[in-house]
C-alpha cells in the first residue's frame, strides 16, 4: 500500500466524520427548535384563558405550566414578556383592556422572534429571584 491509498483512506474518513457531525448538530437544532415551538403553542393558547370573559380555568393552569417549562427552552425574552403578560392579568391590578391586550401581543412577537432566529439558545440573563411558582386564582 502506498502514501496516496493511505491518504485517500484518510481523507475519505475525515470527510465522513466531519460529515456525521455536522449532521448530528442539525438534528439536535431541529430537535431543539421543535420542542421551542411546541412549548410556545401551548403557551399561546393558554392566553385564551386571560380573554375578558372567558375564565377559563384550564386553559390559564396551560399558560402557566408552560410557562414554567419555557424556563428549560424559551429565550429569555419570551419568558420575561410571559411574566409582564402575568402582570397585566394578576388579580387586584388595575390595567386597562388595551395594556393586556399589548402585553400580550408583546408576548407573542418575543415568541416570533424567537423562532425566527432559529438559533439555539446558548446563554441566558436570567435570575433564579425571577422564577415564579404561580396559580390560578
């Protein structure tokens, strides 16, 4: 066997594994960006639940479950907009029909964004004083 065969082989498996890496990482971003998506459905369903006039109990104990677990996936953009969502919407607070109406369009383009990028998350600015056990009331 000369040099070249031994390179060729060489070559070849180098391409291979740099190949399946790359692969890999593909299927861990789609994997990543799909569990995102579906957490984020759930949540935005769950704002069915806030509407004037639809207490919807289910659906509110969904947004709030979701938003515990966007904690593990979502961007720290979407799960702060969640939390002023929650603000908005907490029993006692006197905000007009518009501020939770914005509130929660803000939620949802956080959400958007999010999705868009496509990214995976890597870093996040969260505090651990910012997670809330919360319940529906």
């Amino acid at each position: 066997m000369d040099w070249t065969q031994l390179l060729v082989v060489g070559f070849t498996a180098a391409v291979g594994f740099v190949t399946w890496g790359l692969n890999e990482r593909s299927k861990r971003r789609f994997e990543d960006y799909t569990r995102r998506e579906a957490r984020y459905v759930q949540l935005v369903r769950g704002l069915r639940g806030f509407h004037v006039g639809s207490e919807d109990r289910g659906a509110k104990e969904t947004f709030l479950s979701e938003l515990e677990l966007s904690w593990l996936y979502g961007s720290d953009d979407v799960v702060r907009a969640a939390y002023a969502f929650l603000y908005t919407v907490k029993t006692g607070q006197r905000t007009s029909e518009e501020e939770r109406r914005v509130a929660a369009g803000n939620l949802v383009v956080a959400i958007r964004g999010d999705l868009l990028r496509r990214a995976p998350l890597k870093r996040t600015s969260l505090k651990a004083s910012e997670f809330e056990l919360l319940k529906v009331s």
